[in-house]
C-alpha cells in the first residue's frame, strides 16, 4: 500500500484560522430558555394533575 502525500497550503489555513470568530445566535446543543408558551402548558397541566389529586401536594 502506497502512501500520498498532499501538497499542503499554509497559506489557505493561516487565512482560515486568522478570520474573525462570531458565535452563533442558536445552536443545537446551547441551552434554551422556555418559550412562554411552554411555561404556560407546563403551569396549567400542574394545576389541572393537581385540582385532579394525581399529583401529591408535597411535589408543588
């Protein structure tokens, strides 16, 4: 088995790596704040499990 070798450009990556970084306004993996409309869901199904007596009080 033949091993190549590219020619590498020094250059091009010294211009890659010298560019200006800017962190990404939304990233899969950054933590989310909660829309309010989510907070809101959340909120009232704990009232409705509650007003239900599916919920122990002691988990509010």
């Amino acid at each position: 088995m033949e091993l190549k070798f590219r020619h590498r450009d020094y250059k091009a990556e010294e211009q890659v790596h010298s560019l200006s970084r800017v962190a990404a306004e939304t990233h899969p993996l950054s933590p989310q704040s909660p829309s309010s409309d989510q907070v809101q869901f959340v909120f009232l199904f704990l009232v409705y499990i509650n007003r239900s007596n599916l919920l122990p009080t002691a988990c509010i």
